[in-house]
C-alpha cells in the first residue's frame, strides 16, 4: 500500500508541531513508516544548504544571514537577487515535491509535511510584494508537479493568541500583527475557496481546542482511512484468491 501524504497548514502557535508529533507516534504504533517534511519555500534543507554555500562564496554580501536586518532588507531590493533567490526556491521544492515526496509515498511511507504549497504562496506574496510569483511559468511548473495531499489540516488560532503564544515559545522571528493578520485573512478565504486540490481534503480546526480534542480529530482522520484502504486491498487480494481458485477447477473438470 502506497503512503499518505498529510499536510499540516496554519497559524504560528496554533499547535502544528505538537499535532505532527503526536500523528507520527500514532502512526509507529500502527505499524505505519512515517517522515516528517519541513517544506516551507526557501528555507528546506536543500534550500539552506544552497544558501550556506552561497554565503560563503560571498562573505555574505550576496546572501546575508537569515532574519530581519538591514543587509538583507537591501540585498532583496535588487531585482537580480530577489529574483535569483525565488527561483532557486521553487526549483528546489519541484525536486522535493516532484521526485523525494513522490518516492517517499511510491515506498509505502506516510510523509507528514509541516507547510506545504499555498504556505509558500503565502510567504512570497508577503515577503515579495514587488513579483508576481504566482504568474511565473516556474511556479506552475511547481504546481504541476507537486502531488495532491491526501490530508490537509488547517489549524487557526487569532492573531492576539498567535502572538501571546509566540512570546510563550520566545520565537525568534514572530510576525508583525499587521502580518499575522493578513495570514489569517488568507487561511480564511483558502478554507472557503473548495475548489483548489488541498482544500478538497482540507478539515479546519480551532487551535484553541484541547490538544487531545485535536489529536482525536486528526487520528480519527487519518488512521480511520487507512484501515479503510486496507480492507479494500484485503478484499481484492480475497477477490483474486477466489477467481483463480475457481479458475483451476474448471480447468481439472
């Protein structure tokens, strides 16, 4: 049986990261082989190992240091240099989406990615006003390619709670509330939009729940579908047993 692809979309402090690992020892425990997938555009491991090699072919004027800074703030006032850097991003989630993600699920893997697709939409609409990235023939390419979640989970939480917990975790880069607001705004409107290919698969939920509420929520989900899919792979193997049983006894008479 082929792996699952589970996608984990939200909020900042909305609980992401402890609902992934709670997915993924519930998983273990079924026996399944899961892999977690960090696959926010621009900074996946490939994408930082880019960066680091750039950063020190060019003392880190070409590429600064990650964060808010001046000389990153100037460095992407270049066209060449934000443009370069935006399409390195995407070609590097073609091959993670396109080839490592696919495999991983063609190896009977469930691959549970942390962000994914319109997470990345986000962040370069956001950080990247001045292109419009989602016109690029690269991106399409990207949208192309990159295969469809089987589960999406999409977990909200207000801006205020977004920030109180951000404080919480001492996050080293939090948001604006200008950002955080326009974040929302946008996980909003994509909960509402049906018809793109994770919404279809899409279940929203209140960050604000108990953990367990949630945790219950998303193994129902997932674990539920997968016993699913392996009765239905039992009773075709069953199916087949009887067909080629019957088969041979009629050849013998």
């Amino acid at each position: 049986m082929s792996g699952s692809i589970i996608v984990f979309s939200g909020m900042d402090g909305a609980g992401k990261s402890t609902q992934i690992d709670s997915l993924r020892d519930e998983l273990l425990s079924a026996g399944r082989r899961p892999v977690t997938l960090w696959s926010r555009g621009g900074y996946t491991p490939g994408m930082n190992l880019v960066k680091s090699l750039m950063r020190r072919g060019s003392a880190g004027k070409v590429v600064p240091a990650s964060g808010p800074s001046d000389s990153r703030t100037q460095a992407f006032q270049r066209p060449v240099v934000r443009r370069t850097w935006l399409s390195l991003a995407i070609v590097d989630l073609i091959l993670l989406y396109g080839v490592w993600l696919r495999l991983q699920t063609w190896m009977g893997r469930d691959v549970i990615c942390d962000r994914y697709l319109e997470d990345t939409a986000l962040d370069f609409q956001i950080n990247f006003p001045q292109e419009s990235v989602s016109d690029w023939w690269l991106w399409r390419v990207l949208r192309m390619f990159r295969p469809r979640p089987d589960f999406t989970f999409l977990l909200l939480i207000s801006v205020d709670e977004s920030q109180r917990r951000s404080k919480l975790k001492d996050e080293p880069f939090p948001d604006s509330p200008e950002v955080l607001a326009t974040r929302l705004e946008a996980y909003q409107e994509w909960a509402r939009a049906s018809g793109s290919d994770e919404a279809a698969t899409m279940q929203v939920i209140d960050g604000l729940r108990p953990i367990e509420d949630v945790s219950k929520v998303i193994r129902d989900a997932v674990l539920g579908e997968h016993k699913k899919a392996g009765e239905m792979a039992g009773n075709r193997q069953e199916k087949s047993a009887t067909q080629s049983s019957s088969t041979a006894r009629s050849h013998s008479v």
